[in-house]
C-alpha cells in the first residue's frame, strides 16, 4: 500500500446473476445449502479478478457473501427475533419491517470470518472487509429489550470488535465499518456515536476505515438528497470529531453531490477515500472527470492519504455498469499518478 493513491471501492459490488436476483437490494439467492456456499465462493473469485484486472488496488469482498451490509450481521447475532417484526423509519427517511430486539444480544459464532479466510487465499493484494457500524446497526431494529440506544449501541460495539479482531487475524489489511448514519443523528453521533465506533475498532492492529454516505441510488435516498438543498454540509458535524478519533480513514462521498470539496480540510492528518464515482447514476464516468475530482481533493488532502474510492456500494447496479465504472476510477486515478511521479 506505498503506491500513492491506492484506489478501492466502498463494498459492495453486484452479484452474478446465477447467484442472486440483479438490481434488487435485499435481493433473495438464487441458490441454496451447498450449492449456495459454493456460489458465493466463487462469486468472491469473480470480484477478486474484476477488481484486480480493473487496477483497483485495495481488493473488497463486494459483498457477495451476504444480502445486505448490515442485516446479514445482525440474522447471525443471539438475541434479535426475525419472525417478530415492527415497522420503523430508517434514518429518518423511509418506512422498513426490521426485526426486534428480544433479548441480550450476543454473537455465538464468527459471521464472516471464513469468507474474509477465504478471501485472503485469492489475493495477494490488500483486503479490506466492511462492518455495519453500532448506529447504523440500531437504526434498522425494533429494540424491545434494552429501551436505550445508547446501550444497544454499546453492546454492538462489543460484538463488532470481536468480529474485527478475527478479520484481522483472519488477514483482513482494512477494517472499515459503514456508519451513514452519522449524516442523520447529529447529537447522538455527539453523545456516544463516535465513541461506539471507538470501541467497535479497539485495539485493532489492522487499518480501520469509517463510511458516511448520503446511501444507495435508492428512490428513497434520491428523494431525500433532493430536499439537502444546495450544499450538503452534514460531514461538518462528523468530521471535526472523527479527525480527533482513533479512526484512520475516512470515507466520503464526492463527485456528483452537492458536498463542498473543503469539508475534507476538517480531517487533516487523517486517510481519505474520495468518492469520485456516482453509485446513483449509470453514466460512465470518464478517466478526466475522475482525475478532476482527485485534484480536486488534492488540494486538502495529501497524495499520501487520499484513496479514491466509490461514493458508495454499487449492488444495485447493473453489473457491467458497475465493472466499467471500476475501470473509470483506476484510468481517472492513474493519469494523477502520472502528473504527480512522471516516469
Ligand atoms: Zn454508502
């Protein structure tokens, strides 16, 4: 990871169709029992080479082993009933059936441990897996049992921490965990949110990343980003916070929103992964629009520190739109490589 400018993506990428149904979040598997597990190893091998032909540098699971970045967790976690469902609104923006809290939340097993083992064996590269942070985690259940966020958030941290240290031992480089969250719940992101997050990376030797997004090209998201007004200035409340945090990199969203590139100047010191492809759109970027946004950011950000990135996953996507947008961000990420360390 010396090369400046190492590009990744955010996570998730779309699933083969023989694997699950194209386009759809949550979207069901087209397969099951054994076959299931042997599909998803293999759709990892076909992530692992899309990404590595593509020139993407840090290589991501694309989340083909699970449905959805933060339910996928919590169905393997004790203490959560599925069958009892209650419908709440997700970070403020749009009704969702979620699952309840029953009883103390506990992780019997690790949930993604072999998959990130496996992983591993593919590459030589570096990994990097992605977690639910504890906010967002809370923001997609019915808590019947603790009748306080804060301390649900407490004991996902726990259960988080548990799981990365064993990514890490399992070879995982990058430990990222997905809090958009933080765009929404500005004074208990203040209160305990930040410190949740801190826990949930506790004592990790592997690099730890956060991701705050505006979310999913979604109707839900689109509709809501409408109403932002002219300039999106919600990483002003996290970003000052998470330059004083244990956090090393921070995940933004970039090209094609309404952030103002400076807000970036709040995390000096820290790592940056730019967004500087629109998972909301199935325009192509070309390679200058996405050399733009990097210069862009250069100007706050040290060539040592920025990792362009995806805005965010890009699951819902058609798959060749999604491939070729990853090509764009390594032809976009190359022609600054070369302005910066001619050859
Ligand atoms: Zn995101």
């Amino acid at each position: 990871m010396n090369q400046i400018l190492s590009t990744s993506t955010v996570g998730s990428l779309p699933k083969p169709s023989w694997l699950a149904q194209p386009e759809t979040l949550w979207a069901p598997w087209r397969l099951e029992g054994d076959a299931l597990a042997e599909g998803k190893q293999d759709a990892l091998r076909v992530a692992t080479k899309e990404q590595s032909d593509r020139g993407i540098d840090i290589i991501s699971d694309g989340e083909q082993t699970r449905q959805h970045f933060v339910t996928t967790f919590i169905e393997h976690l004790d203490g959560v009933d599925f069958a009892k469902r209650e419908t709440v609104r997700i970070r403020d923006r749009y009704d969702a059936s979620v699952p309840t809290v029953v009883d103390a939340v506990s992780r019997a097993e690790p949930v993604f441990v072999n998959d990130a083992a496996f992983l591993r064996q593919q590459t030589d590269q570096p990994i990097k897996w992605a977690l639910p942070g504890p906010m967002t985690m809370i923001d997609t259940l019915y808590d019947a049992h603790y009748s306080s966020r804060e301390k649900l958030a407490w004991e996902f941290a726990t259960i988080l921490n548990q799981e990365a240290r064993e990514l890490e031992a399992a070879g995982v480089d990058i430990i990222q965990f997905d809090e958009p969250a933080f765009n929404v719940y500005f004074d208990e992101m203040k209160d305990w949110g930040i410190a949740t997050l801190e826990r949930a990376a506790e004592g990790l030797r592997a690099e730890t990343a956060v991701h705050i997004c505006y979310g999913y090209g979604i109707k839900a998201n689109i509709d809501w980003k409408a109403s932002l007004g002219a300039e999106w200035r919600q990483y002003e409340e996290s970003f000052p916070l998470l330059q004083q945090s244990s956090i090393d990199t921070i995940s933004l969203e970039c090209h094609n929103s309404h952030v103002p590139v400076e807000l970036i100047e709040l995390l000096r010191g820290k790592k940056v992964m730019l967004g500087a492809i629109d998972v909301a759109s199935e325009e192509i970027e070309t390679a200058e629009e996405v050399a733009d946004t990097i210069r862009d950011a250069l100007r706050f950000v040290d060539a040592d520190k920025l990792v362009p990135s995806t805005n965010c996953g890009m699951a819902p996507l058609p798959r060749e739109v999604a491939f070729a947008k990853l090509s764009a961000l390594s032809a976009g990420t190359r022609i600054v490589r070369d302005e910066l360390s001619p050859a």
